[in-house]
C-alpha cells in the first residue's frame, strides 16, 4: 500500500511512511503578496496595520512578517509604537499599490533623526520603500540575492562585497532598487564599503553570512542607531548597518514541490545537505532551517555529509524519493531530523498507526555523535477560517512519546458591528479552571497535529506530555493573527542535555484545501453509530463489517471520530459519531493507514 503513496530507493537511510495532506493552490489571478519589514532599528518593535487590520504585533527590528495574500490594487499600510492608541498619529502611513501575481516587501526605515538640542519623537519619522521580490524558480543549488541602501547619513553610493576589497554587489544608490544576483550556496564573508573610495574603505564588517540554495536573500543597509529610550530618537550615525532576510523561491509552475530542511538532532554533529548532488545547505547546525526550497519535478536524491567534507568521502547517509502523481498536489514538505534512541523508536513503534504494515518503520543512520532518523512530513499551509488561525505542533523532544498543547482559555469572538455583547458575569470564588487543549497526541516524530482556533491573545501556551500534567515548555502572551499557520516544533529533551526549546515558524495560509480524503472501514461484526460522541448519544445506525465510510475528523479527545455514511436500510446518506477504539475501524488516506490523534478536529454542527 505504502508504495502507491511514494516510492523509496533506500541506500543508507529511509523515510518513514506518512499520511499526505492535500491542497489545492489558490488562483493568484488578482492576488498579490506582501510582507512586511521592520528596518526602524532606531525606533524598536512596532504594530503593523494593513487597511487597518493589525497584521504584525510587536514585530522586532531587522525581523519580516510572512508574506501576506492580499488582493492587488491599493492598500494603506500604518505603522505605529506597540499598543499605542489607533488614533496616534503613526511613525508611518502611506498607499502601496500591490501588484497582480507579484510579490512585494514593504521596508519601514527611518527618515528623520533627532539633531542636538531638538527633542525629536518617532511620530511620523518613519517612511516605507517598496521592492519587488523575484521569486522566480532558480537553478538548484544557487542562490539569489538582492540589496537595498536605505542608510540615510552614510557615505554613499555603497558596496557590498568582501572584506579584500572585491564587489558582490556594486554601487548601491540610496533609496534606488537593485537588480538581483544568482550565486552558488555557501558561506560568504561579507563587509560594507564606500563605492567611491579609492581603496575601497570598509564601513562594516559583517562576517560571514551562510546563503542557503534556492533561496532570495534581500540586505537591507540602515544606519547603525541604537534604540532609544521611550519614544525619542537617537542622531543619525554616519556608520551603515546590514542585516539579512530570506524568502522562499517558487518551484516551476505545476511542476515541483517545496522542502523546508529541519535540523532537530542534537545529538548530531554539523551538516552539509545535498539535493541531486548540488549543495542546498551548508553547516547546518542543531536548532536551524531552510525556507522551503523550491524544487523542479517530484523525484530528488537527498544526501547528507558532515559538514565540510569531500564529495570523495562516503556521505553518512543518501535516499532517493519521489512523490507520485496523486500526490503532487501537496506542495509544503518538511524533511525532518531526529535523534534516533531506544526511548524514540519505542515511541514510534508504539504509536504506529497500523503495526506490521511498515508505517512509521524507525529507520536511522548513524553518525559519530549517534544514531539519526530522518522523515518526511506533509505541511498544510492552506488557507485558514476567517478569524481563525491554525496552529501545528511537530514533537521532536528525545524521550517524549506524545505531547499535548493547552491553553488557559481562548480569546473571546470579535464583536460584531452594531450589536452590544451581553456583559460577563463576575468571576465567583471556585477551583481553578481546568485548561482547554489545543492538539492531543502529538507523537514523536509525526506529522503535524493541528487546530484553527480564534486569533488574539493567549496568555498562556503550554506543552505538557500526555497523561501529564508537568509542563514541558511554555509561551506566554502571545499574539495570533488571523489567516497565519503557527508551526510550533518542540526541540531538546526533558533531561536538560541540551534543554527543551522551541522552533516557531510563521506562515500564510494559502489555497483552498481539498476536502480531505480520509475513508474508513467498519472491522467489527456490528458498530453502534451515534449522534452525539458518547456512548449514552442515541444510535443513527449499525453498520456491518467491511462497510466503507468517509471519516470527517475527530472530537476534542480522539475517542470518537465522526463519520459520512450510506444508511443500509434506506440508501440515505447520513452522519454520525463511532467510536475510535482499536478493532472497531480502520482509517487511511490514500491507502496509508492514519493514527487518529494526527485527523483534524471536526468542528461541524
């Protein structure tokens, strides 16, 4: 069964078998991305606002928004201090006229600054410099980069190139676009220099910067302004500053897929990763990741080595796969590192979703700090409810079988326009209320368990191991916005060596998901059909062994699992609640036997 899904040619590690997720890629026609970065390195965080719908909280200097997928034409976007009054005048308010089919980045930087003796505040000192993104499918292994000279008080025109003196990229123009270049991946040291001076006079060293392949870097020059304190502003420095941020490249249209690269094994030393042969990802370190890296066609070799070695060194470790063709519509991939021990493969073994049938099969490859396993994983990076953001959960801590997310509780609705909400009750004296779980039987190693649940603030986001009530990892006052796929990847392991930690990824969803495809199959004589997930619910029907049946999704517990059915006594279809109990039935996707902890919450009247 698992060779209809994918097919593998093993040669020193395998990927596991996995349930695919499906998605359908929305049609770009009058729809355009846009992210959004903050350059004010000189102002600090900052609210983000897109036609007035708060789009970034707090985002931090020299960091990106996802890219965001908005209908083209003209949008207003606001930038404002942290929490500050939506009536504030703005550090900066301006019309971006988003192109169809494009991507853009918006730049908030700072143009004004204070001089002695002149108190000078953040209101409306800021300005907005659009650049076009060419994401365009890129030969594999190269990497594509561009730079922006937006350092107001520096020496200009600049270049960026290498501490000897020799040009990158040559004669940045302040405030002017510049085209793009396309260079091997790999690590580059990197300096910024005066374009008209003889020598080549270097204005900052910024080390070395690790390019990944089939990925658009974009340097951004600013001046080198130290935040200020409250809302003043600091003089202009005539130094330049650079930092760097990476977007994703597209893989050919309807052709190709998008791997992200995730290094979770601590145990494993430095890698460097291959995809046919070519260098995508130099000096891979513990804790770090790829965009995801668009990819021609659907078969690829994967092979990795430790980082620096010869091509003529054995690699530690090599595969082959390819996704068939009832599979392409699954864009987003994530190849997924692991540390490979007794505790894990335990895990693995225990929570296999159909035992025997080679299914999540633990298969590692060693390496001289220990034993590593590597899977494949599905991302669904479709689009989200309205007012909903999604939240996935990746378990990669050593020891920890499954894990669960809970939450002290979820933000209130968004009022509706014209309606006056019922005022709450006042709190009475009681126990302390019992947190709302997010996602249930996360399993080592497996697939993303997933919820929507309503964007706003959450106090208090924790990871607890199942049957537990010791919390493992905590984020507290948090933000999720609206239409955004939070990627949540528990690293490290309980015992401390190294510490527990988290790896947050952000995403926009995009495109209309397929109906999903999970059918089951009645595996008992008779079984009790209900309308409400309890065994006290009244029964709809009795379905008979081998019946087959569309499976919906799971309750909050994954004790029941709600189903679409043919009644066998009218040929009505009908829907109902079975129980989720080993022996009862048996769900797949695409032939691939699925474990019910990893289905999607059905939500459903």
């Amino acid at each position: 069964m698992l060779k209809k899904l994918i097919s593998l040619l093993i040669v020193a590690i395998a990927f596991m078998g996995f349930a695919v997720r499906l998605e359908a890629q929305q049609p770009q026609v009058n729809l355009g991305n846009l992210r959004v970065v903050n350059a004010l390195v000189g102002v600090g965080a900052v609210d983000v606002f897109l036609d007035g719908e708060r789009v970034a909280y707090g985002l931090e200097p020299e960091q990106a928004t996802p890219y965001l997928f908005v209908l083209a034409g003209n949008h207003n976007l606001t930038v404002r201090p942290i929490n500050a009054d939506e009536l504030s005048t703005p550090i900066a308010d301006v019309l971006i006229d988003l192109v169809p089919n494009g991507s853009q980045t918006a730049i908030i930087y700072q143009k004004q600054f204070a001089v002695p003796g002149e108190n000078l505040t953040s209101a409306q000192s800021g300005a907005v410099f659009v650049i076009d993104d060419d994401r365009s499918p890129i030969r594999l292994g190269k990497t594509r980069l561009t730079a922006i000279h937006l350092a107001l008080g520096t020496p200009q025109p600049l270049t960026i190139g290498y501490p000897s003196g020799e040009a990158l990229l040559y004669r940045l123009n302040l405030e002017q676009a510049y085209g793009t270049i396309d260079i091997d991946s790999g690590a580059y040291p990197l300096a910024v220099m005066d374009a008209d001076s003889p020598d080549n006079l270097i204005l900052q060293r910024f080390g070395e910067a690790n390019f990944y392949g089939n990925t658009l870097y974009t340097l951004i020059v600013v001046p080198d302004v130290a935040p200020a304190v409250g809302n003043a502003l600091e003089a202009v420095s005539p130094d330049p500053r650079m930092f760097i941020i990476s977007a994703p490249l597209d893989p050919p249209s309807g052709d190709g897929l998008r791997l992200r690269i995730m290094h979770t094994a601590h145990d494993t030393a430095v890698l460097d990763i291959y995809i046919d042969e070519r260098l995508v990802a130099s000096r891979v370190n513990y804790g770090r990741f790829t965009e995801y890296l668009g990819l021609a066609n659907y078969g690829h070799t994967i092979t990795i080595r430790r980082f620096g070695a010869s091509l003529d060194e054995p690699p530690l470790g090599r595969a082959l796969f390819t996704i068939t063709p009832e599979n392409t519509t699954q864009l987003n991939w994530t190849l997924l590192l692991v540390n490979s021990n007794e505790a894990n493969t335990a895990a693995l073994q225990a929570n296999a979703a159909a035992p025997g049938e080679g299914v999540n099969a633990p298969i590692v490859f060693n390496t001289p700090g220990g034993a590593v396993m590597v899977t494949l994983l599905p991302d669904n990076i479709s689009e989200t409810q309205r007012d909903f953001a999604r939240v996935r959960v990746i378990n990669a801590a050593d020891g920890v079988p499954a894990l669960r997310l809970l939450t002290k509780a979820f933000p209130p609705p968004e009022p509706v326009p014209g309606v006056t909400p019922t005022p709450a009750p006042p709190p009475t004296p009681g126990p302390t209320p019992t947190p709302a779980s997010v996602t249930e039987g996360v399993v080592f190693g497996a697939e993303a368990n997933e919820a929507e649940i309503p964007a706003g603030f959450y106090e208090d986001l924790t990871f607890v191991p199942e049957g537990s009530t010791g919390v493992l990892e905590r984020i507290q006052n948090v933000q999720l916005v609206a239409g955004v796929v939070y990627t949540f990847v528990l690293v490290g392991s309980p015992a401390g060596n190294p510490p527990l930690d988290l790896i947050m990824l952000e995403d926009y969803g995009t495109g209309l998901p397929i109906e999903r495809l999970y059918s089951g199959v009645i595996t008992t004589a008779s079984a009790r059909i209900r309308a409400t997930p309890s065994t006290n619910g009244a029964q709809v029907a009795a379905l008979t062994n081998g019946t087959e049946v569309e499976v919906l999704g799971r309750n909050r517990t994954s004790e029941w699992l709600r189903i679409r059915f043919i009644n066998p006594l009218n040929s009505t279809r009908l829907e109902g609640w079975i129980s989720a109990t080993a022996g009862i039935i048996r769900v797949s996707r695409l032939g691939v036997p699925v474990n019910v902890a990893a289905l999607p919450e059905y939500t459903g009247p």
